[in-house]
C-alpha cells in the first residue's frame, strides 16, 4: 500500500512545501492539496515549489472539478509540471463541491465530468483531442504521462470511475463502504472489457494517532460533515430506497445547513449533527495500532493507496507516527 498526505494550501505556502517535504521523509509518496481557490491559495503555483523540493513526491490536487478552469489550463499545468519534473504529477478530479458553491455555482455534471476527464489526458499526454469543437494539441509535451483519479460515492459515479478513470478517490475509510464502492468500480471495469486490477484504488480520510478519543472525534468531525455535502446530494437524486448504503446515508438526516467558510477545518459549527459513530467509522483514530488493524483491512479489501488528510491540531505527531510504526507495518 502506498501512503499521501492531503493538506489545504493556508497561506504562508512555504509551510505546505515544508509539510509535504515532510511527509516525503517520512515515508510518503503522494503529497495531495485541496483544491478550492476561493478558500485556500492557488495549488498549481505552490506544486511547482513542492516539487522543487522533494525528489520522488507525487503531488496533485484531492480533488479540482471540470469547471473552476478550461480544461486545457488544466491539462496545460499538469503537463508543465510533469516537462520539469519528471511526471511526478496526478490529476485527481470530481464534479466540484466547495469550488463551485462558493461561488454560487452547482457542480458539474456526470457527462460533463467524462468528457474532462478525457480531454485533460489527451492534451497532457500530448494527444490530438476535439475541444470545444475544435482540434486542439498541446505540441511541446514529450512522453508527457497523467492518470485521472476520480472521487466517487453514487452509482452512476462509480460506474463512470470504472468505465474511464485510471483510479478511484473514495473519501470514507469505513471499510463497509469500501467493499460497496470498490465492488461496484470493479464490476463497472470488467462490463467494460477493462482489466478491474488496472484501476488504482484510494481511500482518503483524517487521521489522527492519540489516545484521547473524545478529543480526536472532535478534530476529526469536520470530515463526516464534509462527506456529507456530497451525500446530501445522493439522497436528493436517489432518495433512501437502499440504492446508496445506510452504513452513507442515514447520518445526514440531522443535517440542516453547511458553511463552507469553515470547510475541512476543526471544529466546524455546521458537523454537530455528525456522530461518534460516524467520526470513527470514516477516520482513523486512536493508537497506531489501530491504524495499522484499520488500514490492513482495507489493504484486505483491495485498497492500494490510503491519503491522510491532516487537518487537526497535532499534526506533527501523526506525520512521524506514521512514518515511524504505520506505514512500514503496512
């Protein structure tokens, strides 16, 4: 299994570099930004100075949208990071949340996403492509390489993942909702006559190693709040029929408004109505050794890649845990 930090790009940018330097010393090898640049700073600026500063770090964004830039900008940014350093780039995508409600916009659609996805890739692998009508290439990429990771929860999201995406972006570590999403990827794959194993699985969740668990559910419980921006979203499309598991859904029915200023941060006001129980089954908490037994179960499952969200307020303690007793018992 391979290990990422997701940090949020907070001014001053140098301590994003100096965090995900970190976590390269540490043992990991993808290092993953929030990508919402009304709330936080512009990623793809500060990439350029993370990778200037490590040596093998994989960095990319957890997750951009189909909508905040064209999609040659986006494709255009991965492949000029790649032309300096050496393919070290990954384009994890979805329909947007926080970047496009912020400014008053829905997320993209499904078909709108599948066709991004496609054009990114193309042009940032130096391909012809069709874009907006026109035939466009990027003519300076050179054995550019860019896998698509696509973050899902619902049916026809997991479908589409299965159908095109080089991996999967499943933000929950509840490892019955693994076995669901990641069956139905699979299934996907195979009706489309692609090789399921060639899709890599990610689960991204916060991780926090302590032994104060009422403390730690209450820096984790932001998560479970922002999981369920996009669950709310599922039960308006598919209602609670039992298409989308309850193990998802049925913790958001206290659910009464979100604000977005205090997005992926601790102690968010708007994720009171977030269980004990949901804090515990979507995050990693407690001693390393419960991590250990967490992430060897989604290791069991299929997981290949797990990204630490580090959003909490002992961040530096966790980093080294890992680095020191998690990811080598893993």
């Amino acid at each position: 299994m391979d290990f990422g930090v997701v940090l949020q790009t907070d001014p001053p940018a140098r301590d994003v570099v100096a965090g995900l330097a970190a976590a390269e010393d540490n043992g990991f090898r993808y290092g993953w930004t929030f990508d919402s640049c009304v709330l936080w700073q512009e990623p793809f600026v500060i990439y350029s100075q993370v990778l200037a500063a490590t040596k093998h770090l994989i960095v990319g964004p957890m997750v951009t949208n189909p909508s905040t830039r064209d999609w040659s900008v986006t494709a255009s940014l991965f492949a000029t990071l790649n032309d300096m350093f050496g393919n070290r780039t990954v384009c994890g995508i979805g329909r947007g949340d926080s970047a496009r409600r912020v400014i008053g916009q829905p997320p993209a659609s499904l078909a709108t996403l599948s066709s991004a996805m496609r054009v990114i890739k193309e042009l940032a692998e130096g391909r012809d492509v069709e874009h907006h009508g026109t035939p466009v290439r990027i003519p300076w990429v050179r054995d550019g390489r860019l896998e698509i990771w696509m973050a899902a929860y619902g049916p026809k999201a997991l479908r589409l993942v299965g159908e095109q995406a080089d991996g999967f972006i499943l933000q929950t570590a509840d490892p019955d909702i693994a076995r669901w999403t990641i069956g139905t990827v699979r299934d996907a794959a195979s009706a489309a006559g692609r090789d399921p194993d060639s899709i890599t699985l990610c689960v991204a969740a916060p991780a926090y190693v302590g032994t104060n668990l009422v403390h730690q559910r209450d820096q984790l419980r932001w998560f479970g709040g922002m999981v369920g921006n996009h669950v709310a979203d599922l039960v308006a499309r598919y209602g609670d029929s039992g298409v989308v598991p309850k193990a998802l859904t049925d913790y958001i029915t206290g659910r009464e408004g979100y604000d977005y200023a205090h997005h992926g941060r601790a102690g968010n006001p708007s994720t009171d109505f977030v269980p004990d129980a949901i804090v515990d089954r979507f995050c990693l908490l407690g001693p390393e050794s419960a991590h250990v037994d967490r992430l060897q179960e989604l290791k069991e499952i299929g997981v290949h890649n797990f990204a630490l969200y580090l959003m909490h307020d002992d961040k530096e303690k966790t980093l080294t845990a890992y680095g020191k007793n998690v990811i080598t018992h893993v």
